[in-house]
C-alpha cells in the first residue's frame, strides 16, 4: 500500500513537472512571461502589506487580485489557444529537449554586419524594409500574423525578401536568436497623433512595436532611402552605416547603459 502510494506521488509529481514545462515553452516567447512577472511582484506587494499592517493597501490588491481572477482566461486567451491546440495534436512530446534538433547559430557579431551591409544596399535602391530584432519581451503573437521561416540568418535571404517582387517583401522580418524567424509580419500601428505627417506606415508601425515592447525595429523609408531605428517608442534620425552599427552592438549591453547615449556619442 505505502509502495503504491509513492509511486503515484512520483508519478504525479512527474506529470505536473511535464506540463508545466510545456506551458513554459508556450509562453517563453510572448509578453505573457511579462505578464506573469507582474502577477509575482503583486503577490510579493500583498505579503509585504499585509506583514506591514498596510491595510488599505492590502485591502486595494485583494480586490484586485479578485478582478485578476476573473481577467486571466482573457489576459492568456492566446497562450490558452495554443496550449489546447497542442493537446489535440498530440504535440507535447515533441516539445521535449531529445525529440528537438540542435539549431546552428552565429555570432552576433555576424548578424550586426549582415544587417549593416543590407541596410544601405535597400536603401540605395529604395526598397522599404522593416527589421525587427526581437529582445527580452518575446513577439510571438506578432510571428503568428506572417509567415514563419525559422530558418538561420544570412544577409542574402534577408536582402531577398524585400526585394519588390519577393512574396514576403510586404510586412516585417523578425529575427530571434541570430534566426529569421518570421516575414511578412504585421505590426501594431502607434496610435499617436504627434508623429510627423511624412513619416509613413512602416515609421508608424515601428514605433507602434516599439511602444508595446523592448523590440528593436529598423526601417529603411522606400520614399526617401534613408533608415531609421525606433525602441521605446522612439524614433531616431536616419542613421549613416556607422552609427547603425554602434546603435546595434549597444542593443545588448545593460540598459542602464543608454541606448541613445551612444548614438549621441558617435555625432
């Protein structure tokens, strides 16, 4: 009976572990981890609160936490979708680490000066671009509104999208882990009505991407060949080569560190 019991405990134990990993790779590349990070640190707050004494307070975030309760299944609806689409398939196992293949990857030293010598050469010929490089905050619901590639980066497919008569030419590129993911991606527009009435639907785009995550976008404008970067909601002057190339090796440096700081700095 004892033997039987701790079998079944491991066992459940087992499976728990097993879906909670298959959640995790869910929801790994979409903002839902920030979401979730956020519910941590109210749960956090709420303890402290209540160790404190802070009534008000704690009476504000169980009422909160009681509206959560009722919001996740909307908050996750997309995470959700996936999740039981891949139970209908029978997907899990192959989410496993031994039924995966190893991809190769490259130095992203290799994709900066891949994207600098694309760059300038769409832009010469004026061919709009939109480059998204993908960063902390995952974009996979923004993947699932083109065509997903998955395939390792290399400047001459990069350069062949957008060229005019490439199926793909239209929407965004994302890159994610020196990959291509994704192309003919669709982005939320920014909702501002401060931005300059020249810059067109690409400039928009980025920094309506820029606005909802920590994503990094260069554009390179089809009317006047020049290339711009926007991330936090920013956009920048058109960037020379050059000092593409600095604004992109600092994209992965602290933040604290100021992205815009050294754009000042290479004037």
């Amino acid at each position: 009976m004892s033997f039987n019991t701790s079998f079944l405990d491991i066992l459940d134990i087992i499976i728990i572990t097993f879906i909670l990993y298959n959640v995790f790779l869910l929801i790994k590349d979409t903002p839902a981890v920030q979401i979730i990070k956020g519910f941590v640190a109210l749960f956090i707050f709420s303890f402290i609160s209540n160790w404190l004494g802070l009534r008000t307070i704690n009476w504000l975030i169980k009422g909160l936490m009681a509206m959560l309760v009722v919001a996740i299944p909307i908050i996750f609806q997309p995470e959700l979708r996936r999740l039981l689409l891949k139970m209908g398939r029978g997907g899990f196992l192959s989410s496993l680490p031994f039924f995966r293949q190893g991809e190769k990857t490259k130095k992203w030293e290799e994709l900066i000066n891949g994207i600098i010598m694309v760059a300038p050469m769409l832009a010469a010929e004026k061919n709009g671009a939109l480059i998204v490089l993908e960063r902390e905050v995952g974009l996979q619901d923004i993947l699932e509104t083109g065509i997903t590639l998955n395939s390792e980066f290399s400047s001459e497919l990069l350069y062949s999208i957008f060229l005019p008569n490439s199926p793909l030419h239209d929407g965004a590129v994302i890159i994610r882990n020196n990959n291509i993911a994704g192309a003919n991606c669709i982005l939320p527009l920014t909702k501002r009505n401060d931005i300059k009435k020249y810059l067109g639907t690409r400039h928009r785009a980025a920094i309506g991407l820029s606005e909802t995550s920590d994503a990094l976008v260069i554009v390179v404008s089809e009317e006047r060949g020049t290339t711009s970067v926007a991330i936090d909601g920013k956009l920048t002057r058109p960037l020379k080569p050059q000092l593409l190339k600095k604004f992109l090796k600092s994209l992965y440096r602290p933040k604290s560190s100021g992205v815009f700081d050294t754009i000042k700095k290479g004037k």
